[in-house]
C-alpha cells in the first residue's frame, strides 16, 4: 500500500513511522523544506529509540527508513498513493484547503483523510468533489505507541471509504472504533473535560500539578496525569478542542483560564519544552 501524509509535524511524521514500520510505501509532504526535514528528523529519532528499546533491529528502521520519500511538491505526494492522511494544524479552513487541492493530484479510488481530534469530519469533507471518498482517521500522540484510531464517518463517507481506511489502519497496528461524526467524537470529548477540570483546580490552588497527576494516576489508575496529558498533545491542541466542544455543545466546556494563559505565553508543552512542566530537547521532564 501507498500512503501520503500531508504534514511533517508531531502527527504526522508519527504516522509516517507506523505505516512505514508496517511496510508501506510513503510519501511525506509539507510546505517547506525545512519542516520537512524537521519531520524527517523526528522519524529518525523515533525509529532509533525503537532500536534502542529492542523493539525493531537497524536493518528493520533502515528499511522502514527507506520506504520514505519526502516531497514539497503536493502533486507529487499525493499521486500515486492509495490513502491520503492529512495531519496539519487543527483549522477547519487550512484542512480543507489541503484536501480539496490533494484530491486534484489524487485517483479516482484515493482514500482521502483527516486526523482531526474535533472539527466536523463532514464539514471538512464537504470541500471535495466527492465527499464519499472522505473520513477521519484520528490518530493518538504518541502515535507508534497508542493502539487507537477512531474511524470518524462524515455524512457522505461509503462504506467502501469506511472499509480500506480501516484495513489501512489495521496495517498499522491500530485497533479501530467506528464514531458517528459529532464534536469531539468519543476520546477527545471525554478527555478534554478531564484536562479542562485539572486546569481549574490548578488554578484554584487545590493542589500542586504534581500531586493532581499523581492523584489521577494512582487514585483513578491513569497512566498519564491529566496536566502531564495536555503537555503531551500539545496545550494550543487541547484548547482549539475546547473552544471547538464549547461551540458546538455548550458553554460546560468552557476553557479554563489558565489553559488560555499558557498558550498566549507560548507554554504549549512538551513540543515546545515548556507547558505545565519544562522538557529537554529529548522531551524529557526535567521539572
């Protein structure tokens, strides 16, 4: 299977690591050479952790290494793939952008689809010729090592679209839910009020970020804290889906005040090295 991804960031250059650890063929698109060479920085580091860990031999990340090309040029991503999976920021207009121009360079039996973890899969898909070739596929950070996708089906998606994205997925090791399209879907629904609350009680001096983590993690058998969560996915993620949650289904899931805080100070998280806690370069915690 051939497989493009639209987007060299965290996302996706981590589904460029399972699909080409799985054996397929992929191209990786960005718009500029240097994101995309920071993406490709990213896989390496990840397939010589996975070295590191015994959990693949070189030859097996040199090989998986090698299924990758990297492209700026969109035409040339895209054309020959099976599936398209775009994973660029979480902007309902950027992400259709994207797709709309994908699908002119793609097959007529090209899966086309969005990582989304919040806007509307029908929406998104409604900017192409035909919507029925659209889904979502949500992927988890870190995506090498979380086992779910949800398969998230717009109005318009087919079956037979619902079908290879799940067997793409499959291929990579994921296990699939099916999720009707609606405003966060089922993981970032629940998870983003989770996150949203430890923001609030950290606020309110309730306790130290610290000991709500450990609280949640051996209290309620999490095995990642709340506020060490929102460092991992990225605090400008976690807040566009709250204020995506809060449009579409009311005002309970209002952003806390101190997420908002975080992000206009550029503490976005472990991406950046510095959210709730600080990071090395490594994404180590070191405080």
């Amino acid at each position: 299977m051939q497989i493009s991804v639209l987007g060299a960031g965290t996302m996706g250059a981590g589904v460029v690591y399972v699909a080409a650890a799985a054996g397929m063929q992929v191209r990786v698109y960005d718009v500029s050479g240097e994101a995309v060479d920071a993406g490709l920085r990213r896989l390496q580091r990840d397939l010589d952790g996975a070295v590191a860990r015994e959990r693949m031999t070189s030859d097996e990340a040199d090989a998986a290494r090698a299924r990758v090309l990297a492209s700026t040029d969109l035409a040339e991503a895209v054309g020959v793939s099976d599936l398209v999976v775009e994973a660029v920021v979480e902007d309902m207009a950027v992400k259709r952008d994207l797709l709309a121009r994908a699908e002119a360079f793609a097959g007529p039996n090209t899966v086309l689809a969005t990582n989304t973890s919040s806007l509307s899969v029908t929406e998104i898909m409604a900017g192409l010729d035909d919507p029925g070739r659209g889904i979502g596929m949500h992927f988890f950070n870190p995506v090498r090592a979380m086992r779910l996708c949800e398969l998230v089906l717009g109005l318009d998606t087919r079956e037979e679209t619902a079908g290879r994205a799940e067997d793409a997925a499959r291929m990579m090791g994921k296990q699939t839910v099916r999720i009707r399209d609606v405003a966060g879907f089922a993981t970032s629904r629940i998870n983003a009020v989770i996150g949203n609350e430890a923001f609030f009680m950290l606020a309110e001096g309730v306790a130290s970020a610290e000991d709500i983590d450990t609280a949640v993690k051996l209290g309620l058998n999490h095995p990642m804290g709340p506020l060490e969560m929102a460092d991992l996915v990225g605090l400008d993620v976690r807040l566009a889906v709250l204020n995506e949650l809060r449009r579409s289904l009311g005002d309970k899931y209002r952003p806390a005040p101190l997420m908002d805080s975080y992000v206009k100070a550029g503490r976005l998280g472990r991406k950046v090295g510095r959210g709730v806690y600080d990071y090395d370069d490594d994404g180590n915690r070191i405080g």
